[in-house]
C-alpha cells in the first residue's frame, strides 16, 4: 500500500497537467484502478484540512488549452464539463449547490 507521501505528489502533478485520469494514468503507466483510487483519497485528506465555510473554490486555469473543464469541490464532489463555461455559469451553479 503506498502513503499519502508518495500518492498525493502524482495527483497534484495530474491536477496540474490538464489531462484526463485516463491519459495520464496511460502515459505514466499506472492501472486503471489507481489514479481515481489516489484522487479520491487526495479529496478526502484535503476536504478534511479546509474550513466548511469557506466560500471561494480556487479555479485552476493551468489547463486552458484544453477542451473541457472539471471543478473539483472540497466536498469532493467533481463537476466535468465537455467544453469549458464561463465563469459567471460556474457562479449561478455553485449558489444553486451551495446549503
């Protein structure tokens, strides 16, 4: 079993490169199974570590160049986009979510 140590270097080094779980876990040779296993307990640790108040979700636009978008909240529920929304959308869907 590998630690957080290891484990979340990789999820950040994905979540900075734009790609989907699937690529990325193709071109660093990693089973299906990993990578989302990873994220998931990445979200948890760090949902964890946030207040639950906080009310601004940073957006990362490392990946702009890419088509299609996916906002992670702290809750760790993921919304994926095929294209990429305007922000002013983001707002209206996350008042919408948010208790």
């Amino acid at each position: 079993m590998r630690t957080s140590e290891e484990m979340f270097p990789v999820v950040e080094d994905w979540l900075q490169s734009g790609l989907t779980q699937k690529e990325y876990s193709k071109r660093h040779q990693l089973a299906a199974h990993i990578l989302p296993y990873w994220v998931s307990r990445y979200r948890q640790t760090h949902a964890n570590t946030q207040p639950q108040s906080a009310s601004f979700i940073q957006v990362s636009t490392a990946a702009a160049s890419v088509q299609g978008m996916e906002v992670a909240l702290p809750t760790g529920v993921v919304i994926r986009f095929a294209n990429t929304v305007p922000v002013s959308y983001l707002q209206q869907l996350l008042s919408v979510c948010s208790p």
